[in-house]
C-alpha cells in the first residue's frame, strides 16, 4: 500500500465529525424552524389545526416526534460547538484550541445525556417496545 494511500485513523474521525457538523447545520436550518413556528407560533395563535390538542404532547407522545426533537436539539448543539470553537481560535484563544475542543465535546456530551433524561421523564413508556 502506498504511503498516500493510507488515511490515519485522526483523519477518519476528523472526517466523521465534519460530516456530523454538517448534518447538524442542515438539521438546524430545517428542522429547528418548523418546531419554533408549531410550538411558539401556531399554537399560541390558533394556527394550529386540531385546536383541542397541544402540540408538545404530539411532539413527546409519538417516538418518531421524539426522535425528530432528539436530532435536532443534539444536531444543533453539535453544530454550534463546532462553530464556536474556530471563532473563539480566530478572537486570540488559538493557543487553547486543544482544551476548547475538549470542553466542547463535554458540553455537547452532556447536552446530549441531559436531553435524553429530558424526553425520558417527559414520555417514560419511549423505550416500551410496541
């Protein structure tokens, strides 16, 4: 095997995360929209078409709603950890990028635990199987 043919393992997991940064910025532009307008829009203002039914417990009651809750909450932090910490190395802080970087991977770990236990208590029954 040629020596440019091989791709390090740093590579690969700098690439994944990339490819995530990026899923979560599509997610964000798309999906954080529609939740904002249902939920802070529609609702309030009788926008919404079955008016008897709160549109949060339609979001936490069905799992693929919850799923949808789940990847655009942690899509969207993982996002913007990922911009953070470039702008933060671009205002003089160059010399910590290697802590931000862990930092930020801790905020969006914890983000991601603190949002799961949040949908738990909000739908125990999730991980029932049907």
């Amino acid at each position: 095997m040629k020596s440019s043919q091989r791709v390090s393992v740093a590579a690969r997991v700098h690439a994944m995360l990339w490819g995530v940064f990026s899923l979560g910025g599509i997610i964000a532009a798309f999906l954080l929209p529609v939740l904002i307008y249902v939920n802070n829009l529609a609702y309030p203002l009788g926008l919404w078409p079955a008016t008897q039914i709160d549109p949060t417990s339609l979001l936490v009651t069905r799992r693929l709603s919850t799923l949808l809750i789940f990847l655009t909450v942690a899509g969207s932090l993982f996002h913007g950890m990922f911009r953070l910490i470039p702008t933060l190395g671009e205002l003089g802080l160059g010399r910590f990028k290697e802590k931000m970087a862990a930092m930020g991977y801790a905020i969006i770990g914890t983000g991601i635990v603190f949002l799961i236990i949040f949908l738990l208590s909000l739908n125990p029954n999730l991980l029932r199987l049907p």
